[in-house]
C-alpha cells in the first residue's frame, strides 16, 4: 500500500532586527531621524525592530562599518534579543558585508538590500519587475565575492525575494548575461513609452507630474482627482508603477496628470538606473507638483532630498508647484519656506475643496508660461483644423462670415505653420 504524501506548511520565520547607523558628522537628531525611517521600511519588509545601535565616529569602518569594540556589543545583542539579523543604514561594500558576517554568524543587510527586498514584493507591471530585477541582479554581481555565507544560507527572508528567479545561480556570465536580457527589454518598453508620448504630445495637452519623498501622498492625490485606483497604503513604496490619467481643469482645458515613484534618502545609485525608464517621465512633464506630507516632523529634510534627486535627473529647470498634504492632521507651523517653487498649496488629499483650489493654481501657472495664439482659417483651407484639433489645445472656437475663428495653446511647429493666419 503506497504511502500517504502528507504537506506541511511551513510558517515563515519571523525577522527580529537589530538597526545599525555611524553617526560621523555628529548629527544625533539626523541619525535618530534615518533608523526611524529605517524601521518603517523594516517594517514594510516584514521584520521587526527589537534594538538599535548608533556609533559616533570620525568616519565608517572600512572593513567592519562599525569599530570592532561595537560589533562585540551587537553581538551580544542578537543573543539577548533573540534577534535574526541585522540592517546597516548605509550601503556596506562586499568586504563589510563578509566581515560581520563572519563575526556576528548573522544575517547582515544594509539599506539598499532592504529597498530593493520592498520593491519586490511591490512591483506589479512587467516593467516594475524588470527594473526591480534589474536592480537587484547589478546589487548581488558587484557582491559575489563577498556574499557567500548570505547566499549559502538556507530560509526566505529579506534579500531573498524577487520577481525573477527565485534561485540565482553565483556565476557571473550568468548575471550579465541576465542583465544584458533585461536591459534590451527595458529598451523595448523605452521604446512603447515613447510613442505613447508622442501621441499625447498631438493632443497638445500639458503634462504634470506628481513627484514627492515616499508615502506623502501622491497616489491618494492621484486617485481623488481622477478614479484611477492606484493603490493606497500608509506604507513607504506602496507603489512602483507609472500611471497616467486625464484630468480636466476648472477652466475647462484638460491635462495629463502622471504619478511617479517615490523618492527616498539614501537612494541607491543601482535603484536611480534600474528605474531611469520610469523616471525619464519626469523630464517630459511641463509641470512638477512637488508632494510633502506636512505632518511629517522630518519634512525639510525630505524637501531637500526630493530636489536633490531632481536635480540628478536632470530636471532642477522645471516650474514646481509645492503641494504640503495632509493638512487635515496636527501640522507644525509655519510650513518650510520653498525658495525653488513658482506656487505653492495646501491640500488634503481626501478634501475635494481644497484639491479644487490646487487645480485651479496648476491652471494659473499653466497658463503663465503658455503662449496661446488666435487665428483665423478660411473655410477654403479647412484641412488646417486637422492640424490645429490635432496638435493644440483648443481654447474657443467659432464660426464666423470669413472662417473659423480658434483661440488655441500651440507648440511652436504649429505656430509656425499658421502664423499668416494669426489676429489679434
């Protein structure tokens, strides 16, 4: 008689964590302020924090991030805490990484580990797990060397999950040859998103933006103002994906309103390439709306790092509207001065009223860098309306004895073309 196969299910072991900062530039409410941020992203991955450990030093540790008297201490705190792991606030180099290891006999994870393990279990659209595979297969290539023990080590947990294969194997011919895959299907899709922009750019609409440190509120924003039902969680890196909607403004014009990643302090430079293809959005927009949760006690911080970020991708020149939401809840007054912004507003992100009145400021600025130009087109050259429905936005549009009469915001090819037919 054959035997019965019996499944067990196996619970996933819980993470207890231990976090780990060097403070060198002896800023202790800073420092406090990252393992703050950096247990709210353990916590998004699933693990808890049960200690903390911040070191002042002149500078990092080059072999063992932190000195080897402090590392005894963590030592002893993983026994007493029970605890199955380690996350360093900065990126460790393959050799810090192996050297704790070897000393803690522990997991040991830094901040962009613990990113790219969130980004994972986020990524929902064939385009957010590549790059998030991506990112993740650049991460462990330059760390073969140094990621024996981690990668030996059998159990799930942070670092281990992936939309790609769920076993990488340690060869590096391997790994590169998996990037180069990736990277000509990032290209493709590169590719497809261009020529959805160059059709949304034949609508003559504007495109805005919304940009913003992680958790402020984009996608809530985004959601409000036009049903796109984008996920919503008061959890850092709720989503990854790009989404685009129509939204009309209150003088009757239309936009494409576009949301974004968040950003974050400490961004990998692996996680800034990976999502380059997601990003490069931003430098098409004609308009910035700059999110900042205002509840938020760290939120000048937050504000710098947002342009920071924007600045390395190369889009510092464009016209900002700061958004501080949340304005529903206890709020620290006066709101942080914004000496980039070219408007600013306060909202609610579930306050219909108050996001009326930020469409309204997104209208005004529009409105002061967009040349609109009235022309009038004899009824015998009707195949400009074409054009001019085609390529601009209409303001007005009437009949009159002569031809048509159209009040429109164009481009400067279509200017060019139908400037003999300009009036004033």
């Amino acid at each position: 008689m054959a035997k019965e196969t019996v499944l067990h299910d196996i619970e996933e072991l819980e993470e207890r964590v231990i976090l780990v900062a060097v403070d060198a530039d002896n800023r202790d409410d800073d420092t406090e302020k990252c393992l703050d941020e950096l247990e709210e992203l353990a916590k998004t991955a699933g693990a808890v924090t049960v200690g903390r450990v911040i070191q002042k030093r002149e500078r990092v540790s080059t072999g063992y991030y932190v000195g080897s008297g402090k590392l005894d201490e963590i030592k002893t705190m993983i026994n007493a805490l029970d605890a199955t792991g380690i996350i360093c606030d900065d990126e460790l180099t393959p050799a810090q990484m192996r050297n704790m290891e070897k000393i803690l006999e522990t997991k040991v994870m830094d901040r962009t580990m613990l990113i790219l393990d969130i980004f994972a279990g986020r990524a929902v659209s064939r385009e957010g797990k590549i790059q998030v595979e991506l990112a993740q297969l650049k991460y462990r290539l330059s760390r073969l060397t140094g990621m024996g023990a981690a990668m030996s080590r059998l159990g799930g947990g942070i670092g281990t999950r992936g939309p790609g294969e769920k076993k990488l194997e340690t060869d590096r011919r391997h790994i590169k040859e998996r990037i180069y895959e990736l990277r000509r299907e990032l290209e493709e899709i590169r590719t497809h998103r261009s020529l959805l922009r160059g059709q949304r750019n034949k609508s003559g609409k504007p495109v805005v933006s919304l940009v913003g440190y992680t958790n402020a509120g984009k996608s809530t924003i985004l959601n409000s103002l036009t049903d796109a039902g984008v996920l919503e969680e008061d959890k850092l890196f709720a989503t990854l994906d790009t989404t685009t909607r129509n939204v009309e403004l209150p003088g009757g014009s239309n936009i494409y309103l576009t949301d974004t990643v968040g950003f974050i302090q400490k961004l990998s430079h692996h996680l800034v390439e990976a999502f380059k293809a997601t990003l490069e959005e931003l430098t098409f927009a004609d308009i910035l709306l700059h999110v900042v949760d205002a509840s938020d006690g760290n939120r000048e911080k937050h504000m710098e790092v947002v342009y920071s970020t924007l600045k390395d991708l190369g889009c510092a020149d464009k016209p900002v509207i700061t958004v501080f939401n949340k304005m529903d809840r206890e709020i620290e007054l006066p709101l942080p001065e914004d000496r980039i912004c070219t408007a600013r507003v306060e909202t609610c992100a579930k306050d219909l009223k108050s996001l009326d009145g930020l469409l309204d400021v997104i209208e005004v600025v529009l409105k002061s860098f967009r040349n609109s130009m009235k022309v009038l087109i004899p009824y015998s050259e009707g195949h400009l309306l074409a054009v001019i429905h085609g390529k601009c936005e209409i303001i007005s549009e009437e009949h009159t004895a002569e031809g048509t009469l159209i009040e429109a915001y164009m481009n400067e090819e279509a200017a060019g073309r139908l400037e003999k037919y300009r009036v004033e």
